[in-house]
C-alpha cells in the first residue's frame, strides 16, 4: 500500500456521490475468524464445501452441526477490529453507502454499520427445515436440534454452497453496485460467485473499483486500484488519507 495509492483512491473517494462496498472473510480475520482459504486447526481436514452444503448436512446432521457450533462460538466471541470500525466512520460521509458482506459472523453490524446487505445470510439464526420457522439454538447445543414444532433437523440460516442467495439481497445488492461511483472490494478471494460479480458489474458500470486484500485475487487485473495490506491497516490509513484531501 503506497501513499501514492491512497492518495488517488482518496480523491476518486471524496468527489464520489455514492459508495459500495464488498467484504469478505478477510476483514474478520484480524479478529481471530478463520477464512476460508486459512481454515482453523480442527476441522483442517475437511474442505468447506464438504461441510457447508445441504447435502452433507443430511447425511451427517451431527458432524455439520457441530462445525457451525465451534464458528458460531468463534464469531459471538470474535470483537470487531480496526477494519470494522473503520467502515462505520466511512459510512457517515456518504448518504449513499452500502456495506454488502458474505460473512456470516455479524461483525459489521455489531460494529455500528447501518446500511448492511448480509448477502449469505448469519450464522447466529438458524431455522426449520421442514417448516421454516425460525429458532434458537444455545451457543453449548452439542447434539443435533430439532424444532419444537414439527420436530424437523434445525439448520443455520447461511447460504450453503449450490444455494439461491435470498433474491432481495442480491438484488439490492446489484443496484448498489451498478450505481456507485466508487466500490471497495475487500478481503475476499473474489472467486464465490454472484458475490464476485458485484465488483465486475460495477466497473462495468463506470465506478472506480478499489480492491483492499493481503493478497492478489481473481479481480486484481481488472480493479483500478489494488491496495495491498490487512484491511484493519489500510482503512484506518484511507481514512487518514481522506481527511488530508478534504481539508
Ligand atoms: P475467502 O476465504 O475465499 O478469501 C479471503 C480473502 O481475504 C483472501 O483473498 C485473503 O487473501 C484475504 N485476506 C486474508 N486476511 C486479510 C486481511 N487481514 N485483510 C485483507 N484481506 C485479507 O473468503 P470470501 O472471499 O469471503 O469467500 C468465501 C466464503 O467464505 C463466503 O461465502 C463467506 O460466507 C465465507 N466465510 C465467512 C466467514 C465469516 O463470516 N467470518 C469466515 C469464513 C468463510
Ligand atoms: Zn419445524
């Protein structure tokens, strides 16, 4: 992340009417979440999409049960971080701002944001598979729930790989994008898709696209700017940055 860098993305930021934004497991990884890409010492020996699908949650209820409960742990006790919060003070300088995230952790609410699109749902909520009404779950359920209604499986309420993504939310999610003037893709792979296309249509749509990740990702040949760095770094920086081209 050089100053140069963030000086441009500052300007293009501060004459931009609207702002969106995309995040991804990157920026809750300074607050001890594992991602994806990086996943955490217990369940190393198996691929998400082993897990985080509706077919192996039928055949083992119990094992997918069990890793939603160790994450859904992890994220009630995770803290927002730097990155986090840097977003709640970016979203008072713009009416227009839209803050849409594929984590599941709830992070960005509890950190303040307002305007928040969770486009793959939240780990804290889980429903009924057969009826659908919502229910709870204690943090310590250890055996697998079943509603207190119907007596069907209870599952988290996230988008599992092979599913629909709720259609308000990417649909807000799309005019959000296609209309800002400036999108922040943030630590994500970019390679989960329709949330990867987010940035794609954006850029299609005329918007300076800024991608902030650690490393370089699926979209980093096509964004206007790539700034290398952990989000809780470079978004306190671009705030800093901010205020020096405002003054
Ligand atoms: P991903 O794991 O595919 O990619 C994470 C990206 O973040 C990588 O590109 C990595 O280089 C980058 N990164 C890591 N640390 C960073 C940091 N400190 N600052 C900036 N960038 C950093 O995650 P994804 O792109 O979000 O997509 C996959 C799926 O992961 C989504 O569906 C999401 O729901 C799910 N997921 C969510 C959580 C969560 O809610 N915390 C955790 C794991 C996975
Ligand atoms: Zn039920």
């Amino acid at each position: 992340m050089s100053k140069h860098d963030l000086k441009i993305v500052a300007e293009k930021l501060r004459t931009a009417a609207s702002v969106a934004v995309l995040t991804g497991a990157g920026i809750s990884a300074e607050s001890g979440l594992a991602t994806f890409r990086d996943p955490d010492g217990l369940w190393q020996q198996f691929r998400p999409e082993e897990l985080a699908n509706v077919n192996a949650f039928l055949s083992n209820p119990s094992l997918v049960q069990l890793w939603y409960q160790s994450r859904r742990r992890a994220s009630v006790e995770a803290e927002p971080n730097p990155g986090h919060l840097a977003l709640v003070q970016l979203q008072q300088r713009w009416n227009s701002f839209t803050l849409i995230t594929q984590n599941v952790d709830g992070l960005h609410k509890r950190a303040g944001s307002t305007n928040v699109i969770e486009l793959h749902g939240n780990i804290l909520r889980n429903y009924c598979i057969d009826c659908r009404r919502e229910a709870t779950l204690s943090l310590d359920a250890s055996e697998i729930s079943r509603c207190l209604v119907c007596g069907g499986l209870i599952r988290p309420d996230v988008v599992w790989f092979g599913e629909q993504l709720p259609p308000a939310a990417i649909s807000r999610a799309y005019d959000a994008a296609s209309s800002a003037d400036a999108f922040l893709s943030i630590g994500t792979s970019a390679v989960v898709f329709p949330a990867a296309d987010l940035p794609i249509a954006a850029k299609r749509n005329g918007s300076f696209v800024v991608e902030i990740n650690t490393e370089e990702t699926a979209i980093s040949s096509m964004v206007d700017v790539s700034l290398r760095g952990q989000a809780g770094a470079v978004l306190p920086a671009l705030l800093r940055t901010l205020d020096e081209v405002t003054v």
